[in-house]
C-alpha cells in the first residue's frame, strides 16, 4: 500500500473510533459575569431578593423587607384604602421612599406601637400613630407648623377691632386656619409657633408640661455675678414664687447688658416682673427659643414651615 493509502486508512479509523467513543459529561455554561457597577455584596443581595420574592408569592402591595423570617413579619392590619407606608414617610418629609423602605427594613418605624416591616403595608395617617426611631411624625397632611418671628408692635392675636397690626397681617391666605401657640407682649418680638394641630398647641401652651423658652433681655447694668443664682433660686412675685432654669449674661455694655434668661413658666408679663424685681427692668424682650425649636436665622415679619424634626421633637416634648 502507498503511504498516501495508509495516511487516508489511519484518519478513517480516527474518525470512526470517535464516533464510537461514548460522549462524557457536558459541561456546565460559565457564569454570567456581574452587571457593570454592582458588587459582589450587592449582586448577592439581589439575588437573594428576587429569589425570596418568587418563592412568597407575595403581589406588589405586601412586599417584606429581603431577608425577613416568618418569625419577623408583623400582624399590623392593613387599612383597606389605606395608603402605602413608605408614601406616608416620604410626604412626612422623612425621606425619599426608597430611603424610607430602607427605614422599614430596619425596623426602625412603628405604627400604633407595633414595628412593621413591609414596605407596602398600607395605614390611615389621618387616625394612625406612625415613629420613627420612636418620635412621631407629622403623618397628616392638613396640618400645618408653622415659626413667625414677630416685630415688636404686633398683637399676638388675628384680629383687632381697633385697627392694629396682628399676626394675621404677617401669614396672609393661612391665618384663618392657623391659632398662636401661646402669646407675646405688643412690644416683645421672637418666636411664635402657629398650627392646627389642636392637641399638640395645647400641650406646649400648657403649663403642665413645663416646655422651657429662652429669652434674650436687654436690661440696665451693671449685671452683679450672684445674678443667676438669685434668679435660678427663685424671685418672691406678688403672684408667688418664679424662678429660672438657667441664665447668663451674653453682653455686657456699660450701663446696659444683655442676658438670656430660660424658664418654662407661662405667667403674664413673667420675664419683665422677674428682672425688674431684682433692680434691672427690661428694656428690650425678644424670645428665641421655644423647646426644642428656634428662632435662628429667621427674619423678622417672616414665616417658616417646621421641619420634620422639629415636630417630632415639638411631640416629644409634650408626651405625644
């Protein structure tokens, strides 16, 4: 035989014994590679999401926070037309929604009391108590907070029969629904808070719950240093006994200083009798601080809606 003749016998049998050759195990495809941008915690996150939201059958309006046991889902009722609770902690000013859904996972916001952890469960913000990290917020949205810096030579009220300046002059198309909480004399300027919520301004007006305010006062000097100590120990009124949570003096000039003075009394006229009956009358009262809220930057004439934060606090303070 030629070698041309042996070299096609040879490639024939190759061929053959191949064909015959029993095929062995089929390997498995490659792993698809991670989409562009996710890590490896955040490929397996999702994963784990998509594979717990498959296997609960849940719809789109009863969704669990990824990762949470049986064990861990909460018996709050869902109100039916209710209105999701992450859409109410986004309105609330808490948050983006997808922010506020990282709160709910967390377990970080309750409803009446009870933690709830689905991100579609679905509450009356009218009628429901909604926390987060255990403060209230202000889950309804026709209530109004409002801070006014009020000038001096305004009434603290929404109408004069005799034709002088009021609040109601300074907040315009809102004053017919809004009330002061508390007041200040025509001629003392500062922070006044105004809502609608009826329960909350009457707990700060309140004296009950001692919700402290801070002044500054422009009194005659010189200011002697057992000042404080006077007024903190307390200052004989005809009314009875008044005294301060804290003071000092922030300026001293000349025959004139500045002080600023906390107290959580709400008698008529309070600051004004306290330091003239220590021999230093009042020349200039402007309030700065009321609980937690203050008057900053604040011009005066000028309004400001209260953060969610600040209302929440504003709650707190008050045992709401």
């Amino acid at each position: 035989m030629t070698p041309a003749g042996s070299n096609r016998r040879r490639a024939g049998q190759g061929r053959a014994d191949r064909q015959n050759t029993p095929a062995g195990p089929r390997r498995a495809p490659a792993p698809a590679p991670a989409p562009v941008g996710l890590s490896a915690a955040d490929l397996a996150w999702a994963r784990a999401a998509a594979a717990s939201l498959s296997s609960a059958r849940l719809d789109d309006d009863d969704d669990w926070a990824a990762g949470d046991s049986a064990g861990d889902r909460d018996s709050l009722t869902d109100v039916p037309g209710g209105v999701r609770l992450q859409k109410v902690l986004a309105g609330a000013g808490v948050g983006s929604r997808r922010y506020c859904e990282e709160l709910i996972g967390a377990g970080r916001v309750d409803v009446d009391g009870e933690i709830v952890r689905r991100f579609g469960a679905r509450v009356d913000p009218q009628h429901q108590i909604i926390r987060v990290d255990g403060k209230r917020i202000p889950a309804r949205e026709d209530l109004v907070y409002v801070a006014l810096n009020k000038p001096a030579g305004v009434l603290t009220t929404m109408s004069d029969s005799r034709g002088r300046p009021t609040m109601a002059d300074l907040l315009g198309d809102t004053a017919e629904r809004l009330f002061h909480v508390g007041r200040l004399d025509y001629d003392t300027e500062g922070l006044m808070l105004l809502t609608n919520d009826g329960e909350l301004a009457h707990r700060l007006a309140h004296p009950r719950f001692g919700v402290p305010k801070t002044y500054l006062a422009e009194v005659s000097g010189p200011v002697p240093r057992d000042l404080g100590r006077q007024l903190i120990t307390g200052i004989e009124l005809e009314d009875g006994v008044a005294s301060a949570d804290r003071f000092r003096v922030v300026e001293r000039l000349g025959a004139r200083a500045l002080v600023e003075i906390t107290l959580h009394e709400g008698r008529k006229h309070i600051v004004k009798r306290m330091l003239a009956a220590v021999g230093h009358p009042v020349s200039r009262l402007v309030r700065t601080q009321v609980g937690p809220v203050a008057l900053g930057s604040l011009r005066p004439g000028t309004t400001r809606r209260l953060s969610t934060k600040e209302v929440g606090e504003l709650y707190a303070a008050v045992g709401l």
